[in-house]
C-alpha cells in the first residue's frame, strides 16, 4: 500500500492494511469474484504501457504473472477457497433437493449433506440462493405440482404424493396460499396462467423421437436469465474458462442448456436454468461449477432454426399443441436445448438448435 486511504476497512471502521478498500470494506470483501473473473477485469484496463524491468508486458504476459502471484494474496488464501467451498456445499445440497423432493426433508439432513452446522448451513444457503432453505423446497413443490396439473393427467393424491405432501388437503392448502386458487380450478382454467403465444405451422412441430443415455455434464447457473439479457452470456464465459483450464476441447462434447422450471409457472428470478457442456469421467468441478446427470430415456426433439428469441414460442406451441394432440405425456424431469452451432460462427438466422422434451407414451 502507498496511501493510507487505500486500506480496507474492519467491522469497526479500523484500518485494516492486509486489504485495500477495493477488496475489503467494514469486515467484509466488497465482491464474490472469482479469481479468473479478478484477471480477466485487470487484463481490460490494460494501456499497453505497463513495465516491468523495462520490457512493456503483453496482456498474455500480465495474466500469467496474475495467475502466479494473486494465489499468494491473504484475500485468496483467506477468502477464495472458502467462497468456492461455500458454493459446492449449496450444489450438494441443491441436487439432494431435486433428488428426493418427493421425500420428507428437514434442515438436519440437509445440514449434512453440506458438511456444516446447521446454523451456519442456513445462513451461506440463504445468502447464496437468496430464500431459506424451508421457502425453496416449498416452492419447488408447488411449482412442480402446478407444472404436473397442466401437463399431465395425474390425480391431485398422486400429485401429493410425488411433490413431498402428506395429503391432498395439506398440497390443496399450500397451493390455494400460493397460486390463490384450488388445484382443480387452476387444472380447469390454465389459460390464465400461461403466456401469449404466436401459433407456428403444424409442419414445425413435428419431431424426431429418441431414446438417448443418461448425460454427464459440468454446469454453472444462469442468473436471472429472464431479467438480465447479458445472463447466458456471463455464463458461458465462466464455464468456457473453466473448460479450457481444465484441458476440454470444443468439438468433442456437447453444448447443453438445462431448465428445471417453467418461466411461466416460476418466478423469474427463481428460475433454474444452466449452462452445461458434457464432460469425461474424470472431471472434477468446484465452487459455482458443478456435475449432474440427465436423466436418458425418451425424448421428442425438435429442431429449431432461427434466433434463440424464438425458442419460447416454440416451447408454448409444444406444451399447448403437440402435448395435448399426442399419445404422449411429460415425463417427470428437466427437458434441455443442444446447440449444434455458435452464433460466433453464424448468421442469427443459421442457428440450430435442438430441443429436447421428456416424454413417455400413454398407457391406455
């Protein structure tokens, strides 16, 4: 430090000289900044005319001195290994949820899985996902119970059932709290619940039926993608430094992105969308990146050609036309887009993209 003024600050507004106010300020780091995200940010405000020993760095050169020396740093000793555990404790635990949201759950178990108190459990799972534990199983709940009464012909006790809910007066109670009607007028009228749509040709909406094998995939979460138009883009970015840290080549696998939620159903905000790329064996994922499985099995797949602007029209089409008129119904997990090209390469209007729904065919 050269400046005083440049110090961070402790809880009681005492200099503190381990840190410097743009990374710690009144006890706390100001950002949750991975290190690569810190590097890529200094390499942007590079002029070309820094030095070192007389010779001008280049910005291939200022990274690597980066990466040697900012893991020596008290801020990432202390803060970096921490923040990154903190967020591969919330995976583990939000993929137990997703695992057994049809069983009873309680904070302990959950505690756990995570490897912490539950005191402390419940405050990094709130700070991280931003609702309590408890709120975030109970809405995927409902969520899922209203997705099923729109998409399936399941009874409102089978629906209770498979969502974690002991009857159907304790699922009817919470859902009317919820949604502020029954289950069964919300079945009855689900036109007031879903988006305007603009109907596609019939042509379009026939796809191709596969049975594919369970998926391996790395991820990390899309943020508010309905909000922030930048979201995917932020994502991707991550996930494509962590690839090619980790020596993944960019034609041999994948390129996934994974829903969990219907934006329709779910709040924007608590939409669980992912950027994925599919993934060896041997992989190992930490802190905001995480590993999951997609489920295989049978999926109708429908090819889309055109601006990602006009996926979700193309998802209302099949959920409102080609569900219905089928023999099929949904199966009971998260559907999921592969992109065959890159709009880095493309025209807007030569993008392919292939969505896959999880379907299985009606018992008579």
């Amino acid at each position: 430090m050269v400046a005083v003024d440049h110090f961070g600050t402790n809880s009681d507004n005492s200099q503190n000289e381990d840190y410097c106010c743009f990374c710690f300020q009144k006890g706390q780091f100001t950002h949750s900044q991975t290190m690569l995200e810190v590097i890529e940010e200094n390499l942007s405000y590079l002029d070309g005319n820094e030095k070192v020993d007389g010779h001008t760095l280049t910005k291939e050169e200022a990274a690597l001195r980066m990466r040697v020396d900012f893991p020596h740093l008290k801020r990432w000793s202390a803060h970096q290994t921490t923040h990154q555990e903190y967020f591969k404790a919330v995976n583990r635990v939000i993929d137990f949820i997703n695992n057994h949201l049809h069983q009873p759950i309680n904070l302990a178990d959950l505690a756990s899985v995570a490897h912490l108190s539950a005191y402390h459990f419940h405050r990094i799972f709130k700070a991280v996902m931003g609702e309590s534990p408890g709120d975030y199983i109970q809405r995927l709940r409902l969520e899922k119970s209203a997705f099923k009464l729109q998409a399936t012909h399941l009874t409102i006790l089978e629906i209770a059932e498979q969502t974690g809910y002991q009857s159907t007066q304790s699922l009817c109670k919470a859902f009317k709290k919820r949604f502020k009607v029954s289950p069964t007028t919300f079945r009855k009228q689900p036109e007031e619940v879903k988006a305007p749509v603009h109907w596609i040709e019939k042509h379009s909406l026939t796809p191709e039926l596969k049975t594919i094998p369970d998926k391996k995939v790395v991820y990390t979460r899309v943020h508010n993608p309905y909000l922030h138009a930048d979201a995917y883009i932020k994502a991707w970015k991550k996930l494509l430094r962590f690839m090619k840290l980790n020596g993944i080549p960019g034609k041999e696998y994948e390129y996934i992105s994974l829903s969990q939620d219907i934006s329709t159903i779910t709040k924007p905000e608590h939409c669980r969308v992912y950027a994925c790329v599919s993934c060896p064996e041997e992989i190992q994922a930490n802190g905001i990146f995480g590993i999951q499985t997609i489920p295989g099995g049978l999926y109708a797949v429908f090819l889309h050609q055109g601006s990602y602007k006009g996926l979700e029209n193309l998802y209302c089409n099949i959920y409102r036309s080609w569900i219905p008129e089928s023999n099929y119904e949904l199966r009971d997990t998260c559907f999921f887009e592969k992109y065959l090209n890159s709009p880095d390469l493309v025209a807007e209007e030569d993008l392919l993209t292939e969505v896959y729904i999880p379907i299985r065919e009606i018992e008579n």
